[in-house]
C-alpha cells in the first residue's frame, strides 16, 4: 500500500464513531493529563504503534489498554526514541480537532496553549 492509501485509511479511522468514544474514554480515564508528566494531555497515542496493517484488530486500535492520554512533549519524545531522529512518520490523530455541545452538535475545539503538534 502506498503511502497516500496508508494515510486514507487511518484517516478514516481517526473520523470514525469507535475512535472517537474510545478517545474520549481514554481522555476522561486519564482525567484528560498526560500519563507521564501531568500536563494537560493533548493526545491519544496508541503504546502499540496504529498502521494500516492492525487498524482492524480491535484489541489494538480501539483497546484502551493499549492507549495512553499525552501531551505534545511527551508524545515527540516518546516517537522520538525509536528511530533514533526526529518524530516518526506515524500518522496521528489531530490534537482535539473538535468536540460536541450540550446539544450534541459539532463544534470546532480550540487548541490548548495555541500549540500545533
Ligand atoms: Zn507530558
Ligand atoms: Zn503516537
């Protein structure tokens, strides 16, 4: 699969219902700070690495107990140590790009501390 199907794919996956809710539970388990330093979490980043290979295997891609709530640091670094160099090409979910009102309607989230990941 070439790299532009790859991103499609976890692109979908990232939009869908299940991940969504599972984001959302991880977020409010780990009372929405990073797991590591305490900071306000930014991220949910799966400990076993998301492809386009086990994007179907549940127990990986939707198992909380293979997601963890981390805030922009931490998530480079912890990318950051495996290839040795620079954050891996691993395709991620956006820094909560939007939330629900109390009417359960879509509105855009605004970026904490106006940082990009
Ligand atoms: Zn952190
Ligand atoms: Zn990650």
């Amino acid at each position: 699969m070439d790299a532009k199907k790859r991103r499609a794919v976890l692109r979908k996956f990232y939009k869908s219902k299940q991940w969504i809710s599972v984001r959302d539970y991880v977020l409010m388990r780990d009372k929405y700070l990073c797991t590591k330093c305490d900071k306000p979490a930014e991220v949910v980043h799966h400990v076993i690495h998301l492809t386009e290979n086990n994007v179907d295997t549940w127990e990986i891609s939707l198992n909380p107990d293979n997601l963890v709530s981390l805030c922009a640091e931490c998530h480079f670094n912890e990318h950051r140590g495996e290839h040795g160099k620079g954050r891996q090409a691993h395709e991620h979910d956006e820094p909560y790009p939007y939330t629900f009102d109390e009417n359960g309607q879509i509105i855009p989230k605004p970026i904490m501390h106006g940082e990009q990941i």
